[in-house]
C-alpha cells in the first residue's frame, strides 16, 4: 500500500546526498575526511544523525513526517521553533520548508560530529547553531529546498500540511505523548526530560542528572519535541 509520508522520507533521503553531501566534499577533502555517509527511512518518530567510526548514518523517521505534517504537532518540534527564531527561509515555517530544514538540521549534526563540538548533554549548541547558520546563510538550504520540491512534483508526493476536520487547534493529546523527550525553559535555563505524565493543562516532566531526578510540571504549549539527539 502506498504511503505518501514513507514516500516523503525516501525523497529526504534523497535529497540530502544529492545536495547536502556532494556540496561538503570539497571541505571533507581539504581536511581530510574520509567517511561514509547512509541515509535511511525509519519507522517511528526518530530522526536522528549516528556515527560509528568513520560511518555515519542520517534516519528519517516517517512517523516524524506523520507529525509535522499537522501544523499544531509540527510546532512543538525544534526544526520548526529554529526556522521562526532564527529566520530561516525567512521565518517562513511551510511544511516544505520544514522538511528541507530537518535535512539540513540533521546534516548539521553530521559536521558537528566531525567538528567535535558534539558533548554529552550539550547537542543544540553554540557551535551546532554556527554550523546551521552557515548552511542556510550560504544558499545550501535553499538549494535543498529547490531540489525537494522538484522531486517532490516529479513524484506527485504533497509538500502541504494536513488539516483534518473536528481536530481541536489546541489540543495537546495529538501532539505529545508519554516516554517523549521534551525541552523547555525554565528560570532563564535550557532543560531537557522525558513526559512521565500527561495531565489537562500540565505534563509531568523527569529529568535525570548525576545529582538526580528533577520533576516539572509545564503546560504542553512550551515544550519543544526534540530529535534522538536531544
């Protein structure tokens, strides 16, 4: 059975080794980089960059694709909040537009690694933000945006959200769940937890440190759904 969010990832995949990857060669080679890159569909929600070694793997999970297509879902996921605050595509948060700047976004994570301005604990970072600025700043992101839709029309796949009927705007039941990983800002810091509970106006929130658990209890409409990354 055809799925057009399955068929969507594929077309992430690839456009990310058709752009993002031919365009960083030049870079790999002045610095001698020799990886290998593999681009995947997954199942679930996860969309992440791994690394072993000198291989490095980008997973696009289509159930992420499933939920940014819903404009309320798609707003509490951190690609989404980065294009508004940071002005990317011109503040302009489209369902294209978001897709390309996930591919983006995940491809940022890939050159952070190789930075090494990756630390446990701290993953969106200064040094992360430097990297995807400069990929928007220098036409990369447009370019995969430009190349996304192309494919996109070629293979009739939509590049519009979804808005189904008698769903409540504000609702937070379709938007998050238990056993998600969330972020959110509190007393001027960033923090980063799993729900363990979902209540009417609030979700409890863990937290694990190496001083221990924290509990929070924050309206979902200031949670952020962030990536397998954090």
């Amino acid at each position: 059975m055809y799925c057009p969010d399955q068929a969507l990832a594929c077309l992430l995949v690839e456009v990310t080794e058709q752009v993002l990857w031919q365009e960083i060669q030049p870079w790999l080679r002045e610095r001698d980089h020799c990886i290998q890159l593999r681009c995947r569909v997954g199942s679930g929600r996860a969309t992440y960059h791994s690394q072993q070694g000198a291989r490095h793997t980008i997973t696009y999970g289509r159930k992420m694709i499933t939920s940014k297509r819903c404009p309320q879902q798609a707003q509490l996921w951190t690609t989404a909040r980065e294009i508004q605050s940071r002005g990317y595509f011109g503040g302009q948060a489209g369902f294209a537009e978001l897709m390309a700047h996930t591919c983006c976004h995940e491809f940022a994570h890939l050159v952070q690694s190789l930075n090494g301005w990756y630390r446990r604990g701290s993953i969106h970072n200064r040094g992360f933000y430097q990297i995807l600025d400069r990929i928007h700043r220098s036409g990369t992101a447009g370019r995969v945006l430009e190349a996304l839709r192309i494919e996109a029309a070629r293979h009739s796949v939509s590049l519009t959200f979804d808005t189904p009927s008698g769903a409540p705007s504000d609702s937070p039941r379709i938007a998050i769940q238990r056993g998600q990983r969330v972020g959110f800002r509190y007393r001027g810091r960033q923090v980063s937890g799993i729900i363990t509970r979902i209540n009417q106006k609030t979700v409890r929130i863990e937290q694990h440190g190496i001083d221990g658990v924290e509990y929070f209890r924050v309206p979902p409409s200031q949670l952020d759904v962030e990536d397998q990354h954090g």
